[in-house]
C-alpha cells in the first residue's frame, strides 16, 4: 500500500510535520522510508488490518472465508518488525528532510520545571475512545490516510473496501487516485501508559518544535471529536413540557460534536 504524505509545495518544514505524525502511527502500520513521486511525498506501509470475511472455522484453530467459502488454518495476526520512536532519554526517531532521523529532542533551557510538574495534561484523565471502544488519548490512537489508489483498479480497491471495521473505516474516495479513510493505529511517541505525547515541549536542534503542528490544531467547527472528549461541551438539557420562555433550556449547539472521529 502507498500513503501520501503531503505536497512537496508544502514548506520542507511542513513536511517534517506531517511525516513525522503519519510515520509515528506504528501500532498497526509498518512503514517503508519516505520518497516523492511527482509532486507529492508518498510512503510505501502495510496496514496490519485482517479481512471482514475471515472467520473462525468450526474446529480450534481453523478459519473459513465468509466471501468465497475457503477453508483452512486460521493464519497469525501480521505485525511487522517493531519501528522505535522512543529511544530512551532525550532521544527520538523522527522525520528531518524527509528521512527517518535519530535526534536528540531537548526541553528549553529556561523551562519552568515546577509549572510544568504541577501541570495535568487534561486528555491524560478524559474517558475518551476510539471506535473500538478502548478508552484514552483518542485522539493519538487513531488517523486519517490518504491510499494512493486508481479509480477502477480491480485489485486494491476491494481489497481496501474490505478490511475490518472500525480498524479501517469510513472508506470514500476523495479523488481518481487515492482513497481516504480512518484507521486505529496508536502513536509511538505516546508515553507507556498510553496517556501522553512524550513530543510535548520538546524542541528540534534547529529550533523547531518537535511535536508536529497538526497535533495541536482543533477540528474544524469542532466535528468529528471523539465521544467521552474532556472538551467537549456538555449535553444540553431538554426544555420540560410547558415551560415558559424564560425557563426553557437553550437551543442544542452543534450536536455533531459528540460524533464518533
Ligand atoms: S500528540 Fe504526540 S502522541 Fe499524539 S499523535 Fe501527536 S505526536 Fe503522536
Ligand atoms: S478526544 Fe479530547 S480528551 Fe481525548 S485526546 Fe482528544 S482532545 Fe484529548
């Protein structure tokens, strides 16, 4: 599979950002090195997602195709070899001039240390989740991609359309060559607990923060945010039967807000 990562009529830095935040995602996508094509920056990844029509076969061990009728030995799940974000220390693997680069990514000098302790990251604590239903950092645990695929190819597009939901969801096509969808892969740069971004206040040795831009940019109007999401407003009360004018609750705001991402 090919993903894209952005155009090249991005800024360099830009870049940086988004491959550093695509290639972090390595719960369930093992990626290849970065390379342009044309004009846009692609990566070659397997998506560790099992087919919707596998099935479990009626003796122990053994699986059948729902699709076409086969049967034979359930096969091992696939995950790739492990891809270490997290090095240990102040070191990380991040993308730098479209290459996977080992840099050391430092706290400021002058940070405020005793601020920062006393600081709670608020999502650290949220009873957010993903489609899967698992609790926590919502937002680090699952992606948009962008699938480089033609219109009408008869092999990838139905092998894509049948991947197993919600691991690979929300499947539409954007354009003639690629197709987008959301998947559940959690961040590498999460911390152990899976509670927060070990990027966070870190800076690049040119300067740059390390933690990519998109990770601090709120979705647009507010949609598509995560049900259980701390900031999300709370719901509104029903006005009760009969109530006067003064006493009956405001209209509900944006009821999209509690949607699943
Ligand atoms: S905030 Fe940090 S952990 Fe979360 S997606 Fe971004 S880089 Fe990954
Ligand atoms: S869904 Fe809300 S609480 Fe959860 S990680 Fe995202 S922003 Fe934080």
């Amino acid at each position: 599979m090919v993903l894209r990562i952005g155009s090249l009529d991005e800024s360099a830095e830009s870049l940086d950002h988004e491959s550093t935040w695509l290639l972090g995602h390595t719960q369930y996508i093992s990626f290849g090195a970065p390379r342009t094509s044309g004009k846009d920056l692609l990566v070659d990844a397997v998506l560790h997602v099992r087919c919707r029509y596998l099935k479990a076969g009626d003796t122990p061990g053994a699986a059948r195709c729902a699709a076409h009728g086969f049967h034979g030995p359930l096969p091992p799940r696939t995950r790739g070899v492990e891809q270490p974000r997290r090095l240990g220390g102040d070191r990380f693997r991040v993308v730098s001039a479209q290459a996977m680069t080992e840099l050391e990514l430092k706290f400021p000098p002058r940070a405020l240390p005793v601020v920062e302790l006393d600081e709670e990251n608020p999502c650290s604590i949220a009873p957010c989740e993903t489609a899967d239903h698992k609790r926590g950092s919502a937002c680090c645990r699952d992606l948009q991609v962008e699938m480089m695929c033609r219109k009408g190819d008869e092999q990838l597009e139905p092998l894509i359309r049948s991947r197993q939901s919600p691991y690979l969801c929300k499947i539409a096509r954007e354009a003639d060559d690629a197709i987008e969808a959301e998947m559940i892969s959690a961040c590498g740069y999460l911390d152990e607990p899976g509670e927060n971004c070990t990027l966070h206040g870190r800076y690049r040795p040119d300067g740059r923060t390390a933690k990519p831009d998109l990770c601090s940019e709120w979705p647009p109007k507010g949609k598509g945010m995560h049900p259980g999401c701390i900031f999300a407003p709370p719901p509104v009360k029903k006005a009760k039967k009969g109530a006067s004018d003064s006493t009956a609750a405001p209209k509900a705001v944006q009821p999209d807000l509690v949607e699943s991402s």
